[in-house]
C-alpha cells in the first residue's frame, strides 16, 4: 500500500499538456461533495461513521466494474513522506492528512481509479469528495469523468439527498450540487500590465474566485491562480460548468491579448525577464520552492511565447510537481533538511533543463555534450 | 589621429592577466606629476603655455630614441567617442576631457608609447603625467617604465624642482615625488565575510588610501577598490612603492583566508551566488555596466577558485573594458541610446560567454555547438 511505484504516473497524466490551452491552463479539475445516509457527517461524524463509511466504499470497489482495479489506501497505513507525495500530486488535501495535527483520522482513505483519472477521498470534509484532474482546458470532459463515476457509486450507496436542496454537504457552500470545477491557470502577462487585478474583480462579479496554487487561503505565486465557481445551489451542473469555462476561454482571450501586448511594447523588457529565470534556473546551486515557482513562471512565458523555443510545457509542469520537497526526498531517499533541500531542488532542474537541450545564449537549442 | 585601429591594443595589455596574483590584483598603476619650468602651471596657465608644454613634449619625441614612434593625440582633435574610448581605458582623465564642459581645452593631449606599456598626459593638472598600467601586482616594474620614462623627459625638458620640496606640482598634495602608484584589487572575500571595513580601516592607519572602480569620489561597485598612497612628499619613490607593495601583498594574503574561509565555511551559499551571476551574465538581454560589474564580481571569485573552470581572467578583464559605453559604441559604429546600449552590453557578453566554452549545468565545460 505503500508503495508509488505501483502506480508511478497516478496524477501525474495532466503533467503531459496534452489538453487545449494547456501553457495557459495548466490544469482542470472537477470535484463533487457527497455524504452516505444514515451516517453523520462533517464535525458530527465519529469514528464508527468513518469506518462504516469505508467499509462501504471498499465494498463498492468490487462490485463496480468502473473502478475494478482501483487502489484504496488509508492513510494511517501509508508513510508521512508517501502522504506528502499524494498531497503534492493533489490527490490529498491537507485536510484529510489531519490538518495541523498531522495524523491521518481513522477511515481517511483515498481511491485512486486505475482506468481514468479519477480519485475519490473518503472521510474528509465529507464523506466522499470525488474528484477528477485533466491536463489543459476539458471543465465538460472532467465533469463528465466525476459524473459518472458519481452515477457508479450512487448505484451502490445512498447519497445524502434533499428534494429541496439537493446533495446535502458538511459544508453549507458545497449543498446542491456539490460541484467544484476549477482551473489553474498561468497569467503573467496580465499581472505584467497590471490588468490583473481588474479581471479578477471581473471574476468576482460573475459568480466566480480565485485561490493561489496550493487552494484557499493560499497566496498567489509565479501567477498562477486557481479559478473556480462559487456557488453550487440554485443551477444544474452543466450550467455551473459551462459558465465557467466561457469566462474561463475569456481570461484566455485577455491573457493572450496582454503577452501581445508586451512583445509589442515591451519587447526587450519582456525577453530580458524571460531569459535572466532561464539563466537563474540553469545554474542556481539553491532554489527554494517559492523562488522556483516565480522564475518557473518567466520561463513558462518565454515557453508560450516561443522565446525558449525547446523548452516544452510538459517539462515545466514536471519540474512543478518534482521539485516539491516529498518528491525530492522520495528521489533521495531520505530527509532532506531545508538547506540541503533547496540543493536538491536547484540540482534536478538544473538537470532537467540540461536534458532538455541547452538553449544558447542567443536562442538556438543544442543537445548538451557528453 | 583619430584611428583607434592604428594601436588598438593600446592601453589593454594588461587586459592578458599576465601579472602575478592578477586574479585578485587586476592592475597596477604608477603616474608622475611633472610640470615645467618657466611656464604658469595649473589654474594660472594659460592657452599660451599650454601650446608652449605642447610644442616641447611634441620636439621631445623626435629627440628621444625611446619615444620614437609614440603618437601625440591633441584631445580637441579627436572625435568624442574616441575621447571616451581613451578615458574608458584609463589613458586620459576626465579632466583632460574638460570636466563637466566636455570640450577638451587647448594644448590637452596624451602621448602614447607603443613600445611599452607607458603614456603622458599633457596639460591636465599639471603639465605631464607621466604614467604606466601592468597587469597584476608590478609596482616595481611600473615605476620602473616611468621612472625611466621621466629621466628621457627629463634630459630634454626643464622640470620645474624644488631643493627643498621636490617636483612642483599644481595641487600641494602631489608635491615631492609627485608619485602615485596604485593597484586596482578584487576583494569579494573580504567584502563578503565583512571584514572588508577593519583592512580598509587599516590601510588609512598606513598612509594609503582606496577608491572605487573610476578614481576619486568614485563608489565602490563589484568589490574593486583602488589601494594608492596618500603621501608624495618626504619619502623617496623606491620606498613609496615599496611600502605599498609590502601592504598590498598582505591584503592579498587576507583576501585569499577569506576566500578559503567562505568555502569552508558557506561553500553552497557562496556556489549559489557564483553561478547565479554566471547564469545571469550568460542569458540577461540587457546589462546596465554598474549590474555587469556586480555580476563579474561574482563570476571572478568563481574563477579564481575554480568553481568556474574554463573562465579564464583574461576574457573577464576583456568584458570589463569592451562592455563600456564608447567601446561598445565604437563596435556597433553608431551611438547607443541607454536601453540599447545595456542590450548590445548583454549581447556581447552572452557572445564572449559562449566562445569561451559553455560552462553547463554541473560546471563541467564543452565547446559551443555551432
């Protein structure tokens, strides 16, 4: 159970940026909030509650040919550096680690599907918080993944439901529909010429929030933001998904419009920033996570501007997830203390980018010599 | 008159860090103040002793065998890119440019010899200036060059002495040898394990004096200080240089414990900082000179200590000088307004980077690919 390499890539399949959009929008995600009947859930819910509830969920497994081959793993089984992993891949949350305490409750689980991605944490806020990760701009594919896998298991469970209200959630802002859909995305050149902050008010007007990269309460760095919908009672799922994802290729559209911008304006300013992070990642002998994810963040745009012409998406998204510190450690194998961790982060993006091909200082790409 | 091609080399060559201890002491330089005899000196002179010191110096070339072939640059005659191309090499001051006026005065001119490395400053402060510029810690070899220098000045030209005082000279701090000698010093070390304040501390205690990068009132950029002695008068030369060199040669012995001090003791901050100056030299776009000189700084400490192995001092001295306003002027063959000027600045230092071998990622170093 406690072992990664059985599934190595499990949320990691986004990391490809195979999905539309994908060097703006690195990632959507759609998560449903659900509860079992005859179980008390949220704050109220005690330990016989969790466990029945996954006793119930591991029952499902063998009986649904969607999720044959699906892995539970409980988390109390599984070691702090693998939890941490799974946070880091986003397929946690703090929350179900044990917040602060850092004990996983007893019956906190996570299902990973095998056939799709897919997961669902078990015993968190809720009792079962389904959820799906897809690469790019695909809010209508990854809800359409968590829809079904919902239809699955509420074939075998009995979802908390209200005629009136609908799903009922631990949470009042999750009642209804239960639905979450969000989607990272990488807006430097809005931040750049300062129309950042008109957008995001826009957000705001339209139903819509915005988080940093590490979801609430977490600050905004190297521009990434996490755009979601807020409410999630009063409209259909198709509706709250479709809303957001029209806003969604909205930003795009104003992202794209501000890069031009600054390629017009602001060229040399632009490609200067651009290649000083390119040059910082190739040769720093430390990096903290923080420093890494700005200068990711110029990279990333010299990437999509094909300023950094061999320098794929796929490899600044690995490097995101990799250079987290239970990734480094699991890849050390051992600890690493916060200097020394900060070494082994500028080390493998360093290497990373070596493998990628030198890109010369005037812009040419060539394999790097032996 | 105004071909800089006919001696290009001139005033570089202690650019090839020949010298001894040249990674930390990059250049040693003597000047004698001479005036003569019969002619007002200082602000009392007039354009017609000005052209009067002229006329004699140009008649001393034609009688000396040593100076034979040296070329006399009247300073109002050449075009003002080559004027800051001269002062850019240290060959003319800014005074003899006319200050602030920026028109170089009647009679202003500089003698330069291309048999060695020795040059005369004519009708700046005073009359003559005799000086010499080596690579590395030479200051008996330098006051050797002038020193005989000023005895074939000497033979044909009355100069103005006093039985009592010594040399006269325009400003009283110069009288007596009329001697400066000083050295231009790389001390990152010192700078950085902050012991930087107690050496200069006591150099004052010693007689000597230090100054940034370009002369008096000058501020310190890139840990380059000029060590000179303050005193001209009582002393003879021999002793003057003597006493210098001996403090000099400690200084470099402190800043080389430093230097092991920081890599035994902050091996990974201070391999860090090399690389990242390393990295932003080898990708910036635009380099203002006062960045560039901070930056080299750090790659110098990196190749003295071997951290970058295939930098040789040599091509660090060369982008010292190259990288100025005038020098990249004159290779671009056209003015460079300030932004683009800091982008030809970064441009040429990518290009000498990269001819100098790529350093990669973990400091080993391969050719450029084509």
């Amino acid at each position: 159970m406690d072992d990664l390499a059985t599934i190595p890539d499990y949320g990691l399949g986004w990391l490809d940026a195979s999905g539309p959009s994908s060097d703006i929008v690195l990632s959507t995600r759609v998560r449903l909030a659900r509860n079992l009947q005859g179980h008390a859930f949220g704050p109220r819910s005690r330990v016989n509650d969790r466990e029945a509830v996954l006793s119930l969920v591991r029952s499902v497994i063998e009986k649904s040919s969607h999720l044959s081959g699906a892995s539970l793993w409980e988390l109390a089984k599984v070691s702090p550096r693998t939890q941490k992993i799974l946070l880091e891949r986003r397929l946690v949350s703090e929350d179900l680690l044990g917040g602060k305490k850092g004990v996983p409750p007893r019956g906190a689980a996570v299902l990973l599907s095998t056939k799709d991605p897919t997961s669902v944490m078990v015993n968190e806020e809720d009792h079962l918080r389904l959820q799906s990760l897809l690469s790019g701009l695909r809010l209508q594919d990854a809800w359409g993944l968590v829809d079904r896998l919902e239809e699955e298991l509420g074939n075998e469970l009995p979802l908390a439901y209200h005629h009136e209200f609908g799903f009922l959630t631990s949470c009042p802002t999750n009642v209804g529909t239960g639905l979450r859909a969000s989607v990272l995305m990488h807006l430097p050149g809005l931040v750049l010429t300062k129309e950042i902050g008109q957008v995001l008010k826009g957000l705001n007007q339209v139903g819509l929030t915005f988080r940093g990269l590490y979801g609430e309460g977490s600050e905004v760095v190297g521009n990434f933001f996490q755009v979601s919908n807020q409410t999630t009672l009063g409209k259909a799922e198709e509706d709250l998904v479709g809303h957001l994802d029209q806003i969604v290729r909205q930003v795009i559209q104003y992202e794209e419009h501000a890069r031009h911008v600054l390629l017009k304006e602001a060229p040399a300013v632009t490609e200067d920033k651009i290649w000083r992070a390119y040059g910082l990642l190739r040769y720093a002998r430390s990096l903290s996570f923080e420093e890494l994810i700005n200068l990711l963040s110029g990279v990333r745009l010299g990437s999509s501007l094909k300023l950094l012409p061999n320098l794929r998406v796929y490899t600044l998204n690995k490097i995101m997830i990799y250079s987290q510190t239970a990734h480094l450690e699991q890849a050390a194998g051992r600890d690493l203390p916060l200097p020394e961790c900060d070494a082994h982060r500028a080390s493998f993006v360093r290497r990373i980018l070596a493998r990628e091909g030198v890109v010369t200082s005037d812009g040419e790409s060539s394999p790097e010599s032996p």
